[in-house]
C-alpha cells in the first residue's frame, strides 16, 4: 500500500526548516519553499523552480502542496459566494463525505472571507445548523489555510473572519498556526487587524487566544441574561457571558485591536428594551461594539427573527446609551446562507449515495 504523502500547506518555517533538513536539503530551502507556498500559491512542488530538481523529487517522494479546490459553490444576486471545500479533517482521506463551508463576501472595496475550523461543532446553539451536524472533526491549519489558498477570488481578500462552522477556541492549536501562517513575514505577512476570531467563550482557551494573538475578537452574545442565553447557547454552563466580560475587560482595545460582540436578533425574545438595559450594563467600561444580526431561520428551529424596525429601535438605544451599534447587511439570502445549510445538504446526499 502506497504511503501517503504529508501536508505542506499549513506548515510554519521552522516545521519546513526541520523537513528539509530530515531530508539533507540546504536550510535555505525552507524559505524558498515558504514563498511558493505563502506568496506564489503553487499547486505542486514541480512548480518551485528556484530549487534544485533532484531536492524536488526528493521532496515530492514524501510530501504534497496538498491545496484542495472547492467542489461546490452557491452564488447569490448581491455577489455573494458560498464554497464548499473538502477537508482532511484529523488525518481522513479527502473522499470521506466530510466538507467544510466558506462564504465569500465582496462589498465595494472590501472582500471578506467567513472560513471553519471544524466540520459540525460541539456548541449546539439552538439557532445554528452547524450545531445540528453534530460534531464531525476538527480542522488542521492545512485545512483552514486552504479556504484562501484555493479561492478563487483570493487575490481580493482584505479581511478573513473566523465566523463560519466550528468553534475556534475547540479547535485553538491549528487556528494559532492558521493565524500565525497569515501573520508572519515569512507566510502572508497580512496585519493581524485584517483577522477577526469569534467564539462563543470557552474557558482557559478564550484567555489563550487573548494572550497569544493580536487578532480581533468577536464574541457571541445574543442574551445579556444568563439563564436565556443558557437555553440558546449550552455553553453558557461552562463560561458565563458575564465572566467572558470580565476577562476581555484586562485587556486593551482602546487602539488599533477590536473587540465586537455578535447578536441576532429574535422578535419579542431577546430584543426588548429591558435586553437593551442589560446589554448597557453588562458592557459598560468595555471598549467594544455590538453588530446586531438577521436571523437565518433554519429547519425545524422555531425563532422568529425580529424585523427591521425593532432591530433598528435596539441599535438607537445602544448608541445613545454608549455603545456602539451596527445592524449588519444580510448578505446571501437567495443562497444556503446560514451557517451549516450547504454542508448539510451534502453529507445527507453522499450518505443517500453510500447507502444505495
């Protein structure tokens, strides 16, 4: 049986630097390498011309680029584009029926891209269809990497979050080695300003990326009570909205780095004036903003999304109590726009398939 071949895409320098030298190549080498991968986007190691054929085939003996082109894609009117991406998800094959989603989101001179760490997600927020997958598996750098490494309007990009399936602090390691890959001089040397990481908080992990990274964080709220946000988001059990606050509040997002809270908006559920109270409350003394959200509805999920007046009547509130609010556009609602609803679709029809 043929052995398979490793991974290049997500490697940082110094993890190049030791396979070449595991493979007596010159220690320069790494760089070079660095830069077709990171700044040349080469689909092959044949490509890499500045190195010596035989430490080519040498290198093509035991590794791969290992960039995966998308094998799917919704394309909305307003110009939005959902990918799906097949993963190797911890060390699987890339036909085992496991995909990923990555939303494309061109908007004037800006391009954002949402990518996923995780295939499902162990959050299980009532409102989210990545939620009802179940957890599938994690993502290594190398497949969160070529979400931009194989799109096609990666040319574009200003800014990358880390919105779409998963939970980034699960999945912590390889998003760090994701981020510093983007950030570094050697890989795309992009500002960590240009990256924005959500979580919902999890303990001890939200800390790690706070310390660890200068990347934006945005966190999802959408209660300010604890007990409602209990029934909306499980992981209220093991770290409070209230003790997210606190920690985020020993940190400094007075200057150039972000700190934004995340919150769709539920008619009559969680978007009444004593919400908005409490939301003032919960965030006075933190330097921050509130993008408040659309609800996707979702199957079997009944949550009625709250209209434009009374979104609009919670951000006049909050902005005139101090905190500064946003309605954001909703984008992609021709398309499998929410989170999880592409991806879902298409692990039900290869499970229909295997099943024939």
């Amino acid at each position: 049986m043929q052995q398979e071949k490793r991974v290049l895409l997500g490697m940082s320098l110094d993890e190049l630097k030791a396979v070449v030298k595991a493979l007596g190549m010159p220690q320069f080498t790494a760089a070079q390498i660095a830069k077709w991968l990171y700044q040349q986007h080469v689909g092959s190691i044949a490509e890499m011309t500045n190195i010596s054929k035989a430490n080519r085939e040498r290198l093509a003996e035991q590794y791969e680029v290992g960039a995966m082109a998308p094998i799917d894609c919704q394309r909305s009117v307003d110009g939005t584009i959902k990918y799906l991406f097949p993963v190797r998800c911890a060390e699987q094959c890339v036909d085992s029926g496991k995909f990923v989603e990555t939303v494309y989101i061109p908007d004037g001179d800006r391009a954002t891209l949402c990518v996923s760490c995780q295939v499902g997600c162990k959050m299980n927020c009532l409102f989210c269809q990545t939620g009802k997958q179940g957890y599938e598996g994690s993502l290594t750098a190398g497949d969160i990497l070529n979400q931009i490494y194989a799109l096609p309007e990666r040319e574009s990009l200003t800014n990358i979050v880390f919105m779409g399936q998963g939970e980034p602090m699960d999945n912590l390691d390889q998003v760090l080695r994701a981020t510093e890959v983007l950030t570094r001089d050697w890989g795309y040397a992009w500002s960590p300003r240009r990256i924005t990481v959500s979580s919902v908080g999890v303990k001890g992990k939200l800390k790690r990326f706070l310390d660890e990274s200068e990347c934006h964080v945005a966190i999802s709220m959408h209660s300010p009570l604890p007990e409602q946000r209990r029934q909306l988001m499980p992981a209220e059990r093991q770290m409070s909205i209230t003790e997210v606050v606190e920690l985020l509040k020993q940190y400094d997002f007075t200057h150039q780095r972000r700190c934004s809270f995340e919150y769709i908006c539920f008619a009559g559920l969680n978007d009444t004036t004593t919400h908005a109270r409490e939301i003032v409350r919960l965030l006075q003394g933190l330097e921050c903003r509130v993008n408040l959200i659309r609800f996707h509805e979702i199957h079997d999920v009944d949550l009625p999304g709250a209209d434009e007046k009374r979104m609009e009547s919670l951000r006049d509130y909050l902005t005139k109590h101090g905190v500064f609010t946003t309605i954001r556009a909703s984008r992609g609602q021709d398309i499998f726009a929410a989170c999880g609803l592409l991806s879902t679709e298409r692990m039900k029809k290869c499970k229909n398939e295997k099943m024939k």
